[in-house]
RNA sequence: GACCCCAUCGUCUAGCCUGGUCAGGACACAAGCUUUUCAAGCUUGCAGCGCGGGUUCAAAUCCCGCUGGGGUCGCCA
C-alpha cells in the first residue's frame, strides 16, 4: 500500500513551494491507488498559530489537494515521550537537563533516493541529535521519523531542503530499530532571478494567486510542470491524464524558476475554455465585493459580457478592471484614452445617440448597420468616430469590438454617454 | 568554511538510463496575417547542450576534473 504524507507546519501561509510538495505527494497517491495524508507538524508551540492552520487547509481545499487521514502533532506529544523514554533505558539517548538527546553513532549511512539515486553520508560530522526538547515537546526530526514510521508512510516525497536532514533521521529510524521508508527529495523552486523565493519575490502563499484571480486547476497545472513533464510535448495538462504518466522517478533533478509569465498564459488558457455559466459563480462573488453587483442585474446579461471577456483575460480580476464602465454610472476616463478623444465629435454622438435611442432590437449586428449608414451620410470613416466612442463609452482605448461593447453596455447608458459626451 | 545536491534556448522542459534522429515543444521576445483599437488566434523568426579532459568510429547522452548555482550545518520545521 502506497501511503505518503504532506507535512506542514502551521508557522505561516501555504506557499507555493509547499503546495508543490503536497501536490507531488498527492498525485503520487492518486495515481497509485494510495493514501495521502495530512500531518500538521505544530510541535513549536511558540510559532504554531491557528490562524495558520486555517489558512492552509482552506488553501488544500481549493487547490483540490483532498486528504484521507489527518493528525496534529500536537496530539501526539506523549507518544513521542514514550520512544524517548524507550532510547534512554536503551542507553542510546541521554538527558541534558529535561531535555533528551540521542548519541551520534560513528558510521556511514547510505540513503537511495527516488530522484537522485545514491546518495552517501558520513555521520562523524554530525553532532548529537536532540529529541526531546528543554519543555518537553519533541524535534522536528524526532516526531517526523516516528510519525513516519508509526502512520506506515511508504514514500516520504519532500524538498530537497531536507536532504541533510536525511542521515540523522535515518539514525534516529536505526536506533528505535522503525522500517525506513523511500525517500523522494523534489528540487527546490526559485524566484526568477534564481535566488531563494521569498516574500520579496512577490506573491508567495497560494491565498495570494486565489485573490490575485488565478484557478486552483491552472495552479496545480502550473506547479506540476515545475520539475515535472508529462513528456508529450504538452502545457495544459488534465489531472486525469497527469495521474496516468505520473512517476517519481520522471521528476527532475534540477531547481526550476518560477515563471509568473507562464502561469498567468495558462490561466488565460484555462479561464477562455471555462463555461460561462462556471465563470459566473466565480465571478459573482467579486462583483458583488466590488459593489459592482445589485440584484436587479440580469444574470444572462452577464453572461453575455463574460463571453465577449473571458478570451482576453488572464485572472478574473482582470474582468472587473476591464468591465467597470458597465457597471458604473460615471466612468473614469485614463489619460492614455484621452488622448484618443481627437475632434470634438458631439454633435455626431448626438445624432447617433438618437437612432439608437429608437432601436427595438438592440443586437450589435443592428448596432453596426445604424452606425455605418450614419457614418456614410456625414461622409465620415469609420474609424474616425469608432475609437472616440469606445472612450466615450468605456473610458479606455482598448476594448473587444466596438459594437459587441454598446450591446454589452445596453442601450440606455450607450446613448446617454453618447449625448452627454465632452471633449475637452 | 565543512558536508550534500544540481547543471539543455532568458525561463519551464523533451532527449540522457539503453551513445548515432537538422537538439523537439511551451512561456517570453520580434515580425507578419486578421482587424475597429488592444487582447486572443494563426504563421514565421530569434535563441541552448557551462568549460576542460578522457572513453568511442561517433558524446547533450558514459567517466573524471573545473567552474557556476543551490541546500544544510538550531532545544525552527
């Protein structure tokens, strides 16, 4: 039986490095018929908070990243105190106060790792390692080999971080005479500049991709082509079919960058093919956040502005930025549109503004006729009167095609703005 | 510093194990097409095996060294 486990502590916010970890370790238990499982590494009760805890189960949700046991190692203090005890009758560990400490044995420990290989380590450099601390709660490397032993983890997949901490707990396994089990260590991920990721990277914590817009399925996309290829020359990967070609022993060596670019076109990717009615609910919550949203909106009509959207934004935050002017009475008009204003134009918007006003069916099709037939009897181009609307109308010079947008808009706010257009 | 890990386009990677396919794909970048602007989309282009030795008819691929990057050296995890 395949068991792994994701072991985090709950001194801070999931990040994305250690979502990576827990997706790799999940992924390996999905696509082996395994069990994953949660453990809550919370021995430093100094740094340990709640709020923590919280936030990376909430993060695990929405990635997906569902677990089959969950522990606390909180809960487990006395079980640790019991092999403690155990070592020190043995005469392996010895007590430094209150504080119990287990003795270095001089020798070679050779430890096979899944991704790297052999890997060899002598333990005269290392000093004696401590069990028990001074108030009685265990060490990270103490309750780890214990708890990895006692919950039958097959796989222990982790960072390569940990690759130094492998020979101690290697002896520790030795000396409670515990089944060692495989060891994976995953490359590490880097900021672009190939230095550590930290907060001065930018985004860290997962929570910050959900505010930022991104989909928990681009995400984990995302992350799982970090040091890891489905070798079919493909970018967007379903999760059914990452499971199937799923191997530890594909996974790579080397740290990988981590390219905000990429993930962002991926995102893209996946909101464009999303079904608009999926969209909506997504969506919804940030309209009404924004106090964009008031119950007298029609939800169809708001499907029809997210499928003129949805293929040209990269997170869903960008829907709101890009859509304010339907939902807003007076629009912010940017400097760079300004520009764009060119000749006063009023008294065209105004004739124009009337037409509209007496359309029954106001589709862009219709739009677009009353608009050129109009624009031909002023002798006008088109593109003359085009791009001053679409800043009249939605305060920007960019936008999806012009008459799509005034149908998107509606008619009353179209003529509206059209008839009370200034240009200075 | 000691110990350990790693090294293919700027970035993510395929290829490496089982030497021999113009080193393939993607992001980014550039150009073109499309167009009503931007984005998207499509097409094309740019760009890489860190260096030096071996082994071999043949090395990105196997071996050694160097260089470079990273990790760990806590009663943090």
């Amino acid at each position: 039986m395949i068991r792994v486990r994701f072991a985090p502590s709950p001194t801070g916010f999931l990040h994305i490095g250690g979502a990576r970890t827990a997706l790799f370790n999940w992924m390996y238990a999905r696509s082996q018929g395994g069990k994953f499982i949660l453990r809550i590494e919370d021995t430093d009760l100094e740094r340990s908070k709640k709020e923590y805890l919280d936030e990376i189960l909430i993060s695990m949700k929405w990635l997906g990243l569902d677990w089959d046991e969950l522990y606390l190692q909180s809960d487990r203090f006395e079980i640790y105190r019991g092999y403690a005890k155990k070592l020190l009758d043995q005469g392996l560990a010895y007590q430094d106060g209150t504080a119990v400490i287990l003795k270095m044995p001089q020798k070679q420990i050779k430890i096979y790792d899944l991704i790297r290989g052999e890997i060899d380590f002598e333990t005269e450099t290392l000093k004696d390692q401590v069990l028990l601390k001074s108030d009685g709660s265990p060490t990270y490397s103490f309750a780890c080999v214990i708890d990895d032993a006692l919950m039958e983890i097959s796989h222990v997949i982790r960072g390569e971080d940990h690759i130094s901490n492998t020979p101690k707990q290697i002896v520790i396994y030795e000396a409670l005479g515990l089944k060692i089990p495989k060891f994976a260590h995953l490359p590490l991920i880097m900021g672009t500049d190939g230095a550590r990721l930290s907060k001065r990277f930018g985004a860290v914590a997962v929570s910050d991709y959900q505010k930022e817009g991104f989909l928990p399925e681009a995400l984990v996309n995302y992350l799982m082509l970090l040091g890891w290829s489905p070798g079919s020359n493909q970018e967007k990967v379903p999760m059914a079919q990452a499971l199937k070609s799923f191997s530890i022993k594909k996974i790579n060596k080397a740290a990988a960058a981590f390219s905000l670019d990429k993930l962002k076109w991926l995102n893209t990717q996946y909101i464009k093919e999303l079904d608009t009615v999926k969209l909506v609910e997504l969506l919804l919550p940030l309209l009404k956040e924004k106090e964009f949203w008031d119950d007298d909106f029609d939800r169809k009509k708001l499907e029809n502005i997210i499928d003129l959207y949805k293929g040209r934004i990269s997170t869903l935050n960008d829907f709101l930025d890009w859509t304010d002017y339907i939902f807003i009475e007076k629009i912010i008009v940017d400097s760079e549109a300004k520009e764009k204003l060119g000749a006063d134009r009023s008294k065209e918007f105004c004739s124009l503004g009337e037409q509209l006003e007496k359309l029954k069916d106001y589709q862009p099709e219709i739009i677009e006729k009353v608009f050129r037939e109009l624009v031909d009897e002023l002798g006008l181009n088109a593109k003359d009167l085009i791009h001053p609307m679409r800043v009249v109308l939605t305060g920007k010079s960019v936008g999806p095609g012009l008459f799509e947008t005034m149908a998107v808009l509606g008619k009353e706010k179209t003529v509206k703005r059209l008839k009370e257009a200034q240009f200075n």
